[in-house]
C-alpha cells in the first residue's frame, strides 16, 4: 500500500485500478487515530467475514456490492455510503467491479 501525496488534487476513481480476478488497495493516508483506504475488487470477489475493533465507514464510488453485518446483507452502488460497527463481523462480496474508499477511525 502507498500513501497518497498531500497537497495534489485527484480522484479516487482513477487512482486504482480493476486487477482481473483480485482485489486492489491503495492506502490514502495513515495515523495513530485511523487511516483511509481505496480498494478495487474485480467482480465476485470480496472479503471473508471478519471483525474490526473500530466502527468503520464505506462509500462507494463505482459498481456495486454486498456487504454483510452481523449476518444482514446490505447491497450498496455508487454514491451511497455504510458504516461498519466495531466487534461486529462484516464481509463483502463485489456483484459487479466495485470500488470503495475505507474509512477507519480508532477511539
């Protein structure tokens, strides 16, 4: 993962890219208090259920996805946004090429 320079302007659509068959991530910035990351996932692919000790916020910025918390799917596409909560197993599985910018913040 690298970091995104400060100071320059860009989009989160083009600064990754589809990778077929697999998932791609970009760190975006990163400190003691959380970090933000992009992440590409070619269709079908995702994340195997798992937990976070912080509450953690997806948006959407391209294709869509299923996204399961605490066993309840939420299907989300371009533009719409959800937050994880902490200790609480969450996956997801891309339904078509997704892109997501992930936000965590720790207490």
């Amino acid at each position: 993962m690298s970091l995104f320079e400060h100071s320059v302007v860009f989009r989160f659509d083009n600064e990754v890219d589809y990778s077929s068959g697999g998932v791609v991530s970009k760190q975006v910035m990163k400190n003691e208090k959380g970090n933000v990351s992009l992440f590409a996932f070619d269709k079908g692919e995702g994340l195997s259920e798992h937990t976070a000790p912080f509450d953690a916020l997806i948006q959407v910025i391209e294709g869509e996805a299923v996204i399961i918390i605490g066993g309840n799917p939420h299907t989300v596409t371009a533009g719409e946004s959800i937050i994880m909560p902490a200790n609480i197993p969450h996956g997801l599985k891309a339904t078509q090429s997704f892109k997501m910018i992930l936000t965590m913040i720790r207490a």
